[in-house]
C-alpha cells in the first residue's frame, strides 16, 4: 500500500493539546447557544404543556368553554415541532382558547405574536406592535 502523502486539504494530526488559558465561554458566532435554548424551550413545551393536554383533554374544560380534541392537540404538537426546527423562538406561552382551539402567544416588548390554531385544523397568524394589529394572515398547515 503506497503510503499517504498530506495535500493542501489534509493538515497533518495534533500530536499534543496545549492549554493557553484561553477563555472557552466566548461566543464564536452571535447565536452561538441560543439555538440550543430555543429548541429547549420549545421541548419544555410540547412535554410538559401540549403532550400533558393530550393525555387528558378533559382537564381544560370549564364552563361554556370547550378543550380542544386530541386531534387539535396533535396538529399543534406537529406545528410546534415545524417552528422549532425552523428556527422560530419559542412562544412566551400556549393557551387553550373557549372553543377547542391552541393559541401560541410571543410577547417581545412592544410586539404581540400570536398563532391560533382552530378547532377546525386552521391556523391563522397575528401580529400586533402596540397593540395595533400590524399583520394577520391565514397559515397553511400540511397535513402528515
């Protein structure tokens, strides 16, 4: 077997780590963690709010108000998964709203997000910048 010759793409192996006493908290890049944070958030929410929801719907009911269904639940799990692994930060709260449906709230200083899904499968985006609606939109979910 011939032996291998180093190119310009291969550098040569570290023989030996050096510590330099370098600061290893330092960010490399400005998001450096935030992702890792977001996409937590976003698991402490489908786990402990929304699958909690799924196992038993029936602790949202209240009065004149109807909890969503399992399959509302399930389709908002899904959204919520989509939002993560696309990168969207995680919601500042998940509320079940009077007629079976999930709502997604994002309080960000002045600017109000929400996402509401219905009990119906729709999904419709609204954004409010003290608190005038700026932005409304109908969501296309896929279905699985």
């Amino acid at each position: 077997m011939p032996p291998t010759e180093l190119s310009a793409f291969i550098s040569p192996t570290v023989r030996e780590a050096v510590f330099t006493g370098a600061i290893t908290e330092a960010r490399i890049t400005p998001d450096y963690g935030q992702k890792d944070e977001t996409l937590q958030r976003w698991q402490a929410l489908i786990d402990n709010q929304l699958l909690e929801w799924g196992r038993d719907p029936s602790q949202l009911e209240d009065d004149d108000t109807q909890p969503p269904s399992r399959e509302t639940i399930a389709l908002a799990i899904s959204l919520a998964r989509s939002l993560s692994l696309n990168d969207y930060a995680a919601p500042t709260r998940i509320v079940a709203d009077a007629h079976g449906g999930i709502v997604f709230e994002l309080h960000n200083r002045k600017l109000f997000e929400s996402i509401r899904l219905s009990a119906d499968g729709n999904a419709e985006y609204c954004a409010f910048v003290d608190a005038h609606l700026v932005e409304r939109k109908p969501l296309l979910l896929r279905s699985k």
